[in-house]
C-alpha cells in the first residue's frame, strides 16, 4: 500500500470512528436528536389528501384536523371543523365557509 492510499484509508477510518463516538455519547439514534423527535410520528397537515381510519400518515390531531371531503378538492383532505380558526375556505371541512377567521356553516 502506498502512503497516499494508506492516509485516506486512516483519514476515513478515524473520522467514522469519531462520529460514531459523538453518537454514542449523545445517547440518541442521530447526532443530537432527542429521544422526543427521533420517535416522533408524522402526520398530515391541513389540505393534505388522507384516507379515513388510516393507520400511518393520519391527519394531526393535535392540530384538530380531520379527514373529510373538501369543497374545492378532489377527494378526502386533512381539514378543520366547526368553529376551528381558518384562513381560506379549502382549509374548512365539507360546505364549511371561513367567514371572520373561523369555519362556520
């Protein structure tokens, strides 16, 4: 082995080696996540399509978004309900109007 071969293999070498010791000693799956967010779910946010009783990827409940037909979208969208705070009438469920900043009917 050359010298040239050998310093790039020694250089890669040492710098997983690092890495994996930073990870380890973080204590997470990535480098510096959190336990919190490395086991946090995603979901889907308003106007996003979604399928009814969906086991992954459901709408944010958090958030109060259900998955409901949407005036003006083709199919089942993450949306709000009734009296949710609103900015355009696509992020309201159903006939739903956003009408002074809330989902109204």
């Amino acid at each position: 082995m050359n010298g040239s071969r050998f310093d790039a293999w020694t250089r890669r070498g040492l710098g997983l080696a690092a890495a994996g010791l930073v990870a380890s000693l973080s204590g997470a799956p990535g480098f510096g996540a959190t336990d919190a967010e490395a086991k946090k779910k995603r979901c889907r946010k308003l106007q996003q399509a979604c399928k009814p009783g969906a086991r992954k990827k459901r709408c944010c409940k958090g958030q109060g978004l259900l998955c409901e037909i949407v005036v003006g979208l083709e199919g089942r969208h993450c949306c709000l309900g009734v009296g949710a705070a609103c900015t355009e009438t696509a992020d309201c469920c159903g006939f739903l109007d956003c009408g002074g900043g809330t989902c109204n009917e």
